[in-house]
C-alpha cells in the first residue's frame, strides 16, 4: 500500500467510528451532549432564560415509611423507600436523562444542549436515607442527584440520622452535586447581615472542605426567598439557585429555578403526569 493510499483508507475509517459515536445510549446512562464555548457567546439576558423551556427538577426530602405521630404536613415531604424506588424506574423506563446543575446553568445561560428528556434530581436537608436509599436507586439506573446540604445536621444521629462527612465525600466522587442548603434552615426572607457570613459563606467553606470542589448552588430553605436579596446570592459566589413550586423572579431567574416535591401519595402514574402539567411548557 502506498503512503498515499495508507492516508485515504486511515480518513475514511476515522469517518466511518465518527458515524458510529453519536448513537444515543440508553435511558437512565450519561450522553454526550453538544457543548458550546461560553467564551465566545453572550450570556442570555433574564427574559430570553424565562423563555427557554423549563427543565423538570424533583425534590425530595425523607425517604422513609411514615409513622403516626408525623404531622399531615410532614406527610408530604416523606416518601417510602418502595414507592421512592418505583418512581426513579419509572423516570428511566420513561425515557428520562438526569442533569446536574452546571448543564443546567449552561443550557440556560449559553444555549447548550441538554440530552433528551432532561429531568435534575434534588435532595434537601442532608438525610441520611437519601444516601442510603436515594444515591444507590439513582446509580442502580445511571442517575446523578444534586444534594443540597445542611451543615449543621452532618454527622448526627437521632430520630432523623444525617449523612457524615465522608458520606458527602463519597458522593461528590462518584459524579453528584453537592449544593448549600444553609447552616441550619434559616427562613432566607429573614436574613440579617451576619447571616450571609453563618448561614452561607461558612457552610460553603464547610462543604468546599468535605468535597474539595466548589460549591456553587444553593437550594432555599422551605422555597422561600426575598427578591431583594437575591443579588448577594451572586456576591457571594453561587450561579444558581433553587426554590419550590412558586413562581420565578422575573429579575433573577438563574436565581429563582423552580421544583416540585414528589410526595408519598403519588403513585408513579400521579408523578409523570404531574412533570408534564408542571415543567413542559414555555413562556412567550
């Protein structure tokens, strides 16, 4: 074979892998996606990220059989391990591709793709059954979880026991978000100015020790927040953050990402619908 014919046979076999590559993978499994340089494009401004299409993002709270002295409003924020588990194959079996916060952001703000039927995965409050029963349902079907820590419940043990330290570790090392939920659940609406040293500057440094990553979202205790404060979130080195069902500030959108909470009633046929009514429309 001549170099010159070793030359045409080597780029028409690159060609013929390069076809191949872009077969998509199966639910629940990473994807490639198509990533734009952010270096060359304009951030979007608020009105084009509150026209882009609302990713699904789940929340949930403790995964674990409810008892009799829990109150009705507790209720909701309990789902069985069981039930948990019907609704994560049931996300897979539907077709559905976890995403953690930074393709959220970069869809957002630059235009990124996402992999089909994208859909985030969030924990609140740092329990530990969601390590035990959520990180492992979530790799069972090649899922990844963003969980938003509370820093004063690591390590403790009680009526709720709360992941450790090298829990939180483990989970940032197989490829999860770990995200600031506060020191202690302090109502955000109602923050002075030393609480932005206490309840957010010393958790991230906390949870950055933990990890060894960065930690750049934040996850709003009970949903709540105060539009005026919601610059300093940025100030104070988060990208995004992370309410309940209500709606988004119209200024701050990176900064209001909506989820809904998958209560113990549904059933996984209740939850797929309410994705759908929820989080599959734009606004014009």
């Amino acid at each position: 074979m001549t170099v010159f014919s070793a030359v045409i046979f080597l780029g028409m076999l690159m060609a013929a892998c390069a076809g191949h590559a872009d077969k998509r993978n199966p639910a629940g499994t990473s994807v490639s996606v198509t990533v734009i340089d952010s270096g060359s494009i304009k951030p979007a401004d608020s009105k084009t990220i509150l026209s882009r299409r609302e990713v699904p993002v789940l929340c949930y709270h403790q995964i674990r059989n409810a008892n009799a002295s829990d109150s009705k409003r507790a209720h909701d924020d309990i789902i069985s391990p069981d039930k948990f588990k019907q609704h994560i194959k049931m996300l897979a079996d539907s077709g559905y591709h976890s995403i953690l916060p930074d393709q959220l952001y970069n869809y957002l703000v630059y235009g990124n793709k996402l992999p089909e039927k994208p859909i985030m995965i969030t924990f609140d409050d740092t329990d530990e059954d969601q390590f035990i029963t959520g990180a492992s349902t979530l790799k069972k079907y090649g899922f990844k979880g963003v969980y938003f820590v509370m820093t004063v419940s690591i390590g403790r043990k009680g009526r709720i026991n709360y992941m450790t330290a090298a829990q939180i570790k483990q989970l940032a090392n197989e490829g999860n978000t770990i995200a600031s939920h506060t020191y202690d659940h302090k109502n955000f609406a109602q923050f002075k100015e030393v609480d932005w040293i206490t309840q957010i500057d010393e958790p991230t440094k906390k949870l950055k020790a933990i990890t060894g990553k960065e930690v750049k979202y934040f996850a709003f205790p009970y949903g709540v927040f105060k539009s005026s404060y919601l610059h300093k979130l940025k100030e104070h080195g988060f990208k995004a953050a992370f309410i309940l069902s209500t709606a988004r500030d119209e200024n701050y959108p990176l900064y209001t990402i909506r989820r809904i909470i998958d209560p113990g009633r549904y059933s996984a046929k209740n939850l797929y619908y309410s994705i759908n009514k929820s989080f599959n429309k734009t606004k014009t």
